[in-house]
C-alpha cells in the first residue's frame, strides 16, 4: 500500500514537472516571437523611413 501511494506521489510529481516545463517552453517561444514580431517591425519601419526618404528626395529635385 505504502509503495503504491509512493508511486502515485512520483507520478504527480513527474506531471507537475511535465506541466511547468510545457508552460516555460510556451513563454519562451511567446518571447521568440515578440521579439521576432519588433525585429520585424523595425525593418518594416527603418524600409518605410527609405520610402520617404527617397520620395523627399525626388520632390526636392521636382
């Protein structure tokens, strides 16, 4: 009976671990992502600021 519960007890254990370690690898890759999505975002904006750039240009020769 005593090994039993022990059993149980490890198995409770083992899921809990299981379960925390699901839970950190999903906000490790939320993390990934964010910061993915704002690198992104970056580059977008840093092409728009040449966009403008080299249409501010061509209406200063205009």
């Amino acid at each position: 009976m005593g090994s039993w519960h022990g059993n149980q007890f490890s198995w409770a254990a083992l899921s809990v671990k299981i379960d925390f370690r699901r839970k950190l690898y999903n906000r490790i890759d939320k993390c990934c992502l964010i910061s993915h999505n704002i690198i992104t975002l970056i580059k977008y904006f840093i092409k728009v600021c040449e966009w403008y750039r080299r249409d501010a240009e061509c209406y200063s020769k205009l």
